[in-house]
C-alpha cells in the first residue's frame, strides 16, 4: 500500500481511537482540538512518509506525533503545566522508538477507549440528538455527509447540531472518563443507536466505491459485545441489537457479486449465508426476551424471520408485516413506515403499497423512497411512471453500486411501452 493511502486508511478507519485517547488525556473541553490534531496529523504523515518511509509502527508515529502537537497547542495557551501532568502522568511510555510490548498496551486501551468516550459522548447534558452525531464524527470517522445521509437531513443542519454539542462539552466541563452511575441507562440509549448507525454504515456505504465494509460491522458488533459482557450491560436491548447485527453480519458475503454489483434480497444465494453467525443472532434473540420490548426486539425479529426463510420465495410475510404494525406502534417513523409498505406490497399487492407511500410524503431526501415507488410502479405496468421515479432515485444516492443497480432498471424500461 503507498505511503499516502496508508495515512488516508488511518484517518479513516482509526482516527475515532486517537481522538478518544487526546480526549482522555485533555479533557472532553479540548475534542475540536483533539479533532484538529489529528487532521494535522495525518497531513503530517502524507508529507514525511513518501519521502522518508513508513514508520515500523505507524499507529505509534500518529499517536506520537498527536501527542506532540498537542502540548504544543496546549503550551501556547499556557495550559501545559497542568496538562503535562494528566498527560505524562500516564503508565505509557512515549518515545520515538516504541517496544512491541508497549505497541500492544496502546492497542488495548484505545479499542477500551473508544467505547468509554461513546459513553461520554452520550452524557445526559448533550442534547439526545446531537449524541450520535458527536460520537460518529468524532470516533467512527464519518463525513458530515455521511451522517446527514444516515438522519435524512441537510448538512448544514448536521452541522449546526455538531456544534451545539461541542458548546455543551466544553461549557459543561463533563470529565473525559466515565463513571458508572444512576445514569448508565440514560446514556447506554445513545450509544447503542451509534454503534447500529455505525453498524448500517457497514453494511450498505453511503458512499464510496464498495457497497460493503465489513471493518464497520465488526467493529459495531465488538462494542455492542464489550458492553453486553458488562455486568451492567448485560441487558435486553443490548441483546436485541447484537441479534438484529448478526442476522444482518450473516447475510453480508451476498450483498454483492462477483463483480461487486449489488445483489437484492431475493436474489442472493442463500446457501452462502453464514449459518453459524445466525445462531448466533438466535441465541442473543433468546436472551433479548426478557424485559419491556423495544424497537430494536422488533427489528431482530423481524431480520430473523428473513434469515429462517429458506428461499425468499417461501418467506412468512404475513408474520413480518405483522411486526411491522408492531414496529410501528413503537416508532412511527417515515423509514419504517416506507419498510412495512415494502411487507405490505408482498402480502396485500404493489397497488396498496403505493397507495401507503403517496400518503408519507416526507422523505423526498431518500432515494429508497423513490426505489420502492418504481419497484411497486413497475409490478403495476406504470413504466413511465416508474422511471421518473427511478432518475430521482439514482440522483439522490452517493452509492455507485446503488446508482449502477438503479440505472439498469431504469434502462429496462427504456423498451417499454410508456403508459
């Protein structure tokens, strides 16, 4: 891998880790600083390591060079007496030569890391909207884009709330390690909404040229792990979504071909789906039983019922449109509403499913919507109809798979007769 790819892998996929630990180390009021440095690293990195090499450790050089950077921004705020402190007073031993042994510690106490500054990300004085965005910026690496893509809004709304956030850090003075208290269950409702956010990231990219990354997937699966082997995390809506992640994890080897075109539901070869991982999913379902039912039991059950069916030809639709009135009752949102027209359309036809859907009218920003209206516009010969639809669809999508996936049925119509 060339030097500059290597430091743009980084950023993106291990950034998260390294502003939790600045973050630690300086204190939740220093996160758009701890933000900066890493930014400033990584252009640091692009700049040295095409010309001297990549570093034997390069996760080390980053840390150290944040390190750095950092006391240097926090000396010109005549801060770094104090900060010294907090942050040399660590059992770390930072040098421009690192041990393996010592290289293996910071591995460990950065994935620990991560999930403590979700927890801090997710404190009760953070306004509960803004919580997921703050911990998806600042440690899973995503764009403004991306996360005004995953919430169906704007970015500049994204961005406002970002910020709204950061102010309540700072002003708050909220400490950097968390403390198990009274508030656990309050903050766990955020961090498990990030770590599914950062889960569906995975499995269907918002942008890219890969449909899939796996990395996201696991890595929202070994949080949700982390806390359900927690004596206070061993909790039913922690079960639920591990389930709901497995089911879906099983299914992730046939999202797309050979060719890395995208392959629907029904299509996928499911003789490939991972059998064991869906055991998985039951047995975390079974511990989900007990306790009130949630939005996330639903949707594992609902995912569960895909993962039994043996061919989509013989899947319960009933038993799904069934816990999408359920789902519905929990959290009537546009998105599952548009979901149950898609269970409604198997059970009662195209025609009742499209008459739900002109009824929403609020999600003109998502190009599923638009997906789903042609789908049930072409079952029904409205060919025109269904290709306008279409062209607003692959213009809204970032996904090239989506867009490629879009296009050749748009082109199927192109032969058809215009009704």
């Amino acid at each position: 891998m060339q030097p500059s790819q290597l430091a743009e892998d980084f950023f993106r996929h291990e950034s998260g880790k390294l502003v939790s630990l600045l973050v630690r180390m300086m204190g939740p009021e220093h996160l758009p600083l701890a933000e900066d440095v890493v930014q400033e690293t990584v252009v640091r990195a692009l700049k040295a390591w095409p010309y001297y090499g990549v570093p034997e450790n390069p996760a080390a050089w980053m840390t150290l060079t944040a390190k750095n950077l950092a006391l240097d921004v926090l000396r010109r705020e005549k801060l770094a007496k104090r900060k010294q402190i907090d942050m040399f007073g660590s059992n770390y031993k930072w040098s421009a030569q690192i041990l393996e042994a010592d290289a293996a510690e910071f591995d460990r106490d950065i994935d620990d890391a991560v999930l403590r500054m979700m927890f801090v990300c997710s404190h009760p004085l953070v306004p509960r909207d803004a919580q997921p965005l703050l911990a998806l910026k600042t440690l899973c690496g995503f764009s403004i884009e991306e996360i005004a893509s995953a919430f169906l809004t704007s970015d500049t709304a994204i961005q406002k709330r970002l910020t709204r956030a950061r102010e309540r850090l700072r002003e708050a003075e909220v400490p950097s390690e968390f403390v198990l208290g009274d508030d656990f269950d309050e903050r766990l409702d955020g961090v498990l909404k990030t770590i599914y956010l950062l889960f569906n990231e995975g499995y269907k990219a918002t942008s890219g040229e890969s449909l899939v990354r796996e990395d996201l997937c696991a890595e929202a699966i070994r949080l949700a792990l982390l806390i359900a082997r927690h004596p206070s995390g061993n909790l039913p809506q922690v079960h639920a979504l591990l389930a709901l992640m497995y089911f879906s994890y099983a299914r992730l080897a046939t999202r797309t071909s050979e060719d890395g075109d995208l392959m629907l539901l029904k299509d996928q070869d499911r003789s490939k789906w991972d059998r064991g991982t869906i055991e998985k999913g039951l047995w975390h379902l079974g511990q989900s039983s007990r306790g009130t039912v949630c939005s996330l039991h639903v949707q594992a059950a609902i995912a569960g019922v895909h993962c039994s069916a043996p061919e989509y030809a013989v899947t319960d639709w009933a038993q799904i449109l069934g816990l999408y009135d359920v789902l519905m009752s929990i959290e009537p949102t546009p998105v599952v509403a548009l979901n149950r027209a898609v269970a409604l359309a198997e059970v009662e036809g195209p025609r009742a499913a499209l008459s739900v859907l002109d009824d929403l009218g609020s999600l003109d920003r998502y190009h599923l919507y638009f997906a789903a209206r042609a789908d049930f516009e072409m079952r029904l010969g409205m060919d025109r109809e269904a290709a306008e639809d279409l062209a607003k669809a692959i213009e809204l999508t970032a996904s090239p798979a989506e867009k490629a996936l879009l296009s050749k049925r748009r082109e199927s119509l192109s032969g058809h007769r215009q009704v």
